[in-house]
C-alpha cells in the first residue's frame, strides 16, 4: 500500500474548515481516573467537559459501565439506532494505559445496534484508549449527526479539540487511516502518537459495519487497524457522517527509538543452538514465503501444524532466517491461541466458556472431558492423542454448550457425550 504523498495531505488539509474549536486545561491522572468525559455533539457543533462523580465510580466501574452511564443520560424510549440522539461512547476503565495490567489499552466502545435495536457494546485494541485516558479524559460521547462528512480532532499536545469539515479523505479506512496519521504527526516519530477511529465504506451500505481502531507499525512503517466488530458499531458512525475520530497523544518521554532497543535488533548467525535439521526444516517454511518477515505468521502456523507446537530451536532458526528478533517471535507465538509452546496433541477439543456457553453448564461440560480424558484443562494425554482447551468464544452461540475438534462442530452438549465425543474422534483419522 502506497503512502499518501505530502502535496495529497496538504490539499485535503486545505479543505478542512473548522467548524467548532474547544481548549481545555490538562488534567493529572489520580488512581486511573482522570475525573471528567468528553461529550461532542456534531449537530449543534458544541464540545463540552463533563465530570466523572463519584457515584460514577462506585455504581457504574469501568470502561463498560461508564459507556452505559453516558448512554442513560442520551437516550430515550424512542431512540433507534439512527436516531441523531443514540450517542456513539468510548472509554477506558480506571486500569485503562497501565503497563502491568494485560488488555489495558483496550477501548468499550456503546452504541445501540443496528442489527439488534438494542444496546450493544464491543472492545478493541490500539492505543486509543490509553491516549484518551491520557489527554485526560476518563470517556467521551459522541451525539448528534453532522449534514456533511466531518472530523473530530482531540490534540493532547495543544490541549485543542476541533470539529472539522473533511471531504476529500479516502472512504476506506485503510487509506484514511494513512492520510490521518499523516497529516497530524508533526514527524515520523510523531506517528506512534496517532490513532485514528474510521469506518470504511461498506459500513454505508449494511447494517454490519465495523469501526477500525488505527496504530502506527513502526516495523512496518504503516497505520494497521484493529477492529470494534459487533453490533454494527460502524454504522452507526457513517450514519453520523463521521469521516474520523483522530488523537494525538501526547509525546512519550524520552521517545524510545528502534535503534536503542537490543531485543528489536537481529541476533548474531551463531546464537542458533539448535539442530542441522531444525534449521533445514525452518528454511523450507521459510523459503516457502520468500523469507518476508511479514509473513512470520504464516510460517508459525506452518510450524505448529508440522511440529504440533513451535520449540525455542525453532523460534531460534526462524529468527536468523527472517531477521524478526527472537522476542518478537515469542510475542506472536504466545498472544495467538492457535499457537502453543509445548506440544499439543493430535487432536484439539476445544470448549467454549464464553456467556453463552457458560449460563449453560459450559464448567460442567469441561469437567465431562477432564474426567474422561484423565487430564486437567490445558493438559495433553499421554498417548499425544488429545488436548483439551476452554476457549472464550467458538462463535455458535445458538448452539451452547458448544465443543469443536478440529472442524467438527458439537452443539447443545451434555456432560454424558464428553466420552461418545472421544470415541467417535479417535476412531477418526485426524
């Protein structure tokens, strides 16, 4: 995908005319909260700070319960999901940007539906929610709906948020998302500073519309998109004729730079201990995708279908035949389920615990395959011939409580088919 060149950033940025201007003082974080929202209200172009009370945090904790708060205080009986008054909200909990905390840099994100007409509310990834909570704002409402395409630009270096006309960005989010982190990084290192909320075109023309959450790769030197997938979040936002909800976060300090990182830099041709055939099996895979580091994935994945899971020599080999450093290979290899360190078996059950699955005995269907398989949940027999996992989601939740072996699919399941499930699955060939 190409970049966006200067001359085509400026001539959009030309086209911008501010429709409405909001300076605001910084605020300091004080135990995760920074004690205010956001509400921008694109009809009458009017931007407001709200406080965050007390009773906020104590009946309504966390990204999700704040995302409900500021849509009761919105709506009525009569809103529908295109109505100008069902406001899109984003926020992040109190533990929102810290960095001991797993899956804090995810944004709630509430609207009403337009695939079910009631409120739904999904999270996503990216560094939007820490660079809100950052720009001092605990959660934001966005309501109203504009008569032309329109941005929203929260500037946390400048403390300034704009409303602004934008009609010459690209419909696609992928090519919006370059443009945006073009035109409002001051410089390339700006660019890890900026994330860009869009929906892409199709988002006009259906009810399933995503809401894609921009960072910036500074690997790969492109804006990627993480996505808010359910309920039709999107929609909701092209209905509104919004073109992008941008931040700037403020600056890391000291800027932290590639080239001062020893984990990012690539290992030495020595440090490779493993065997003469590791490395000739992990070239093939390798060679197999013409040795783009782009394509790390697809190699991990060949080598956990070859091997049933990826080794430290393997990791080692991968790391000298592609120049990806060996941590950055042990992070893909441990954030993506589908990947294990240690040896799974030939066959993979899988148990939902999702909510679904859950309210219906999905812990008693769990314990049915620990006790006829003889291991604890995340274990492998000792024959190799299964593990058994729980995982969060299958996504057949009409079916729960739900069970899946490789592509087979098992729906409405008792406890008393666990051991049918591991006869017929052993009787057939993987």
């Amino acid at each position: 995908m190409s970049h966006p060149t200067p001359d085509t950033v400026a001539k959009m940025r030309r086209a911008h005319k501010v429709l409405a201007e909001f300076r605001y003082e910084p605020a300091e974080l004080e135990r995760g909260y920074a004690n205010r929202s956001l509400r921008i209200d694109i009809s009458a172009n009017r931007i407001e700070v709200r406080p965050v009370t007390q009773q906020m945090k104590d009946l309504w904790i966390g990204g999700k319960g704040f995302d409900l708060w500021l849509m009761f205080q919105e709506i009525d009986k009569d809103t529908k999901w295109d109505s100008p008054n069902n406001p899109i909200c984003m926020s992040s909990g109190p533990l929102g940007g810290t960095m001991s905390f797993p899956g804090s840099g995810k944004t709630l994100v509430t609207s009403i539906s337009p695939t079910t007409r009631n409120i739904m509310d999904c999270n996503v990834g990216g560094y939007f929610g820490p660079y809100m909570k950052f720009a001092g704002f605990d959660a934001l409402a966005i309501t109203g709906k504009a008569s032309q395409d329109v941005l929203i630009f929260i500037d946390a270096k400048e403390n300034r948020i704009t409303i602004e006309e934008a009609p010459l960005e690209s419909a696609d989010s992928h090519l919006a998302a370059e443009e945006f982190t073009e035109m409002y990084a001051l410089d390339e290192l700006d660019k890890r500073n900026v994330a860009v909320v869009c929906a892409g075109r199709a988002a006009e023309h259906t009810r399933l519309g995503v809401l894609n959450f921009s960072f910036y790769d500074w690997r790969r030197k492109v804006a990627r998109l993480k996505q808010a997938g359910r309920g039709g979040i999107g929609t909701v936002f092209r209905n509104k004729r919004l073109k992008a909800l941008v931040i700037r976060g403020k600056p890391l300090a000291p800027t932290w730079r590639v080239a001062e990182s020893k984990v990012a830099m690539r290992p030495a041709g020595g440090a490779c201990a493993c065997s003469q055939d590791m490395k000739a099996s992990v070239r093939k895979i390798a060679e197999k995708w013409g040795q783009d580091p782009d394509y790390v994935i697809e190699m991990l994945q060949d080598l956990q279908d070859q091997d049933r899971h990826i080794s430290q020599a393997a990791i080692d080999a991968l790391s000298l035949e592609t120049g990806v450093s060996r941590g950055q290979l042990y992070h893909i290899a441990t954030f993506y389920k589908a990947f294990s360190l240690t040896p799974r078996g030939e066959k993979v059950i899988q148990v939902c615990v999702g909510t679904a699955c859950h309210v219906k005995g999905a812990a008693q269907i769990v314990s049915a395959f620990e006790r006829a398989l003889g291991i604890k949940q995340g274990g492998t027999t000792k024959d190799g011939k299964f593990t058994l996992e729980a995982v969060a989601c299958l996504g057949c939740c009409s079916l729960a409580p739900v069970a899946k072996v490789g592509e087979e699919i098992y729906g409405n399941l008792q406890t008393k088919d666990a051991p049918r499930i591991i006869r017929a699955e052993g009787a057939r060939r993987g």
